[in-house]
C-alpha cells in the first residue's frame, strides 16, 4: 500500500483534484434543526479535505429512513469495520505490532487528519480507559446543538483498530460534540 504525507498525495494517486470548497454543501442554519444536517463546516484546517456535505446528507437521509438510533449504529459499525481492516492491515505490513495502542493512536491521529476526519488528540491512556479530543469533526464541526452527540463514524473509527490491536472489545461514549453544544468532541473509550 502507497504511503501518504497527506491528503492531496492521495487526491493525485488517484487522479483526482479537489477544487476549493466543491465539497462543501450548506442549510441555512434557520432550517429544521431537529436532526443532523449538512450546515457550513466551520473547519479552518480541514475545510475541503473530505466532502461534510456528502456524510451530512447520509446521516440526514439515513436518520429520516431509520431514526438516529439505527443510523447512529451503522455509522458506529461502518467506523469499526473500517477500522479494522486498517489496523489489520498495518499489522500483517509490519508497520503496527499487537498491543501498541499509542501507536494506533498515532496512525488515527495521521489518518483522520490526512483523510479529512478531523484534527485528534489523545489526552489520556491509562490501563483500560482512553480520552481524545477532536477538532474539526468532519461530521459536526458548525452544526448547531442538537442536544445529542452525533460523532458515531468517528467513535468507531478509533474503536475498532483498537479492538484488533489489543483483542479486547472498547465501546466509546462521545462526552463533548458540537451536536451539544460544544466547540469541539471528546471521546472517552473504556475497555469492556
């Protein structure tokens, strides 16, 4: 597998160009602010690094068809199983070893940033028990509260590396979300 230093490496690799801000899809923040929705991101670093507007439209869609619940799960699935595959792959490359979660949490760190996801900060790793903060979460940076959290895909994302790297099951709770109110997200990860 190629080795990216960053998101437009990738973009080119693959014969693609991104121009500015055609990724980016907005509602008028007046608009029915009952569900998630793909309002202007408000992601200096990230802004057109991967497309809001089309995962805002999944959730929109997704949660009018299924409920929040439902999609919420699919996304957190969706992360996982991706997630997964990555670790894996790093493992059977050589480039990860089993257990090393502050290397995993490395590779997260380089890959939500290179691949558009958000901005991520390990804050602490103690026996059992992770919390990182997200910056630019590609999917709720400048959304308005919802009071709820809606940072599944993320969750999963780190969630399910982490399973294959130590063999142990991690849930996630997203404590801090724009979807809350907050300007950034927080993940507290326990190992169950």
């Amino acid at each position: 597998m190629p080795e990216y230093t960053n998101y437009n490496e990738y973009l080119e690799n693959m014969g693609l160009v991104l121009k500015e801000g055609a990724s980016i899809l907005c509602l008028n923040s007046n608009a029915d602010i009952t569900r998630p929705g793909p309002y202007c991101e408000e992601r200096k670093t990230l802004v057109s690094a991967n497309s809001v507007g089309a995962l805002r439209s999944i959730i929109i869609t997704g949660s009018k068809q299924f409920g929040i619940g439902t999609m919420g799960s699919i996304l957190r699935i969706a992360g996982g199983e991706f997630s997964t595959l990555r670790a894996a792959q790093m493992i059977d490359a050589g480039e990860l070893e089993k257990g090393d979660i502050s290397g995993w949490l490395e590779l997260v760190k380089f890959d939500f940033k290179n691949w558009g996801y958000g901005i991520l900060t390990p804050e602490s790793v103690e026996d059992g028990r992770i919390v990182v903060k997200l910056d630019e979460s590609m999917s709720s940076a400048g959304i308005p509260n919802l009071s709820q959290s809606v940072c599944y895909y993320e969750g999963g994302r780190i969630t399910g590396g982490l399973s294959q790297i130590t063999g142990d099951k991690w849930q996630f709770v997203e404590t801090n979300c724009w979807g809350r109110g907050d300007k950034f997200c927080r993940f507290e990860i326990t190992k169950i």
